[in-house]
C-alpha cells in the first residue's frame, strides 16, 4: 500500500467547515482508473453523502456502475438506506424505504452495490454463476473503499484484511478506486 501512495489522487479538504462537494466541485469528472483517489476529510464533512448522492448519480448517468465497501455492518446498512433513497429517484423498480430483507449482506440497487469488507470475496464469488452480479462488475466504472484504513489495521491478524489489501489493485485495477 505505502509503495502505491505516491501514485494517488489526494483531495484533500481544505479547511475544516467545508464539505467534500464543495471541495472536489466537478473534479471528480476527471478521476481516471490510472490513479486511485483519497478523500482525506475530517468525521462530518460529508465525504459519505458526496457518495452516496453525487458520485452514484454521476455514474448512473454514464451508464456505470459503483461499489460501495466499508468496515461495519451497522454502517453498510444506513449507506443502503441513504443509496436506496437516491436511487429509487431515478430507477423506480427501487424502494426508496427498503425493508429487512432488502437489506441484506448486499444488494444491488440499480447501479450501486454496498457490502462489508468481509462479504467482499462472497460477492465476487456470486458473481461467476449469477448474471445479474457478473453483469453489474462488469459495468463497474467505480470502486468506493470507505474506511479502507480498517484493511491495514486488521491485516496483521485478520488473514481476510490481509488477502483484500493485497488483491484489490489488482480486482479493482479497471475501475476507478476512491
């Protein structure tokens, strides 16, 4: 990971008070698969909601796909809730309320997928005998790691954590990694 940092994109927030919208602006527009994004933003500045609003709806609208993975079940969930609101504005197959069921591991919604990090390979797995998942990988224009610091954190312990932080360049190397 460190041997690849010079490599990133880092947008870094300027001042505290001013959100992650404001601050990448349109930038986003021109992120490039050649070099990963970090969003380095303090808790609260809406680093989730530029997501979860603009970048998924960024996507759908070039006809693409996002992943959104992050560390915690509770988390994975309200950003379902917040993705399944902003989605069902434009794809009205989806509920804007999604119920238990809905919100399981991890669903697709029109063009965004949440899942933990842990359910990571079992969603990669799905995807060689399920059409609907190979086909949303394959339009995969946007891979989201929230919290990636959770990756190198638990690696040395969590063999899992290990595995991920070694394969997702190479998973993820056509995709635009943030």
């Amino acid at each position: 990971l460190r041997e690849n940092c010079h490599h990133m994109d880092k947008q870094q927030i300027p001042s505290e008070g001013t959100y992650v919208s404001d601050a990448v602006g349109n930038d986003y527009t021109k992120w490039s698969i050649k070099t990963p994004v970090l969003l380095d933003a303090p808790t609260g500045s809406g680093k989730s909601t530029f997501i979860c609003q603009t970048l998924i709806r960024h996507a759908a609208k070039e006809g693409n796909n996002l992943l959104l993975v992050s560390n915690r079940a509770a988390l994975v969930r309200q950003q379902k809730l917040k993705v399944a609101e902003v989605v069902s504005e434009y794809d009205p197959s989806i509920s804007p309320n999604p119920d238990d069921n809905e919100l399981g591991e991890y669903a697709i919604w029109g063009n965004a997928c949440i899942c933990t990090y842990h359910s990571l390979f079992s969603l990669l797995r799905r995807a060689e005998y399920e059409p609907r998942y190979a086909d949303f990988l394959h339009r995969l224009r946007y891979a989201v790691f929230d919290e990636v610091h959770f990756l190198y954190a638990d690696a040395g312990f969590a063999a899992s954590c290990g595995k991920l932080l070694q394969q997702i360049p190479a998973i993820f190397f056509n995709c635009i990694r943030v």
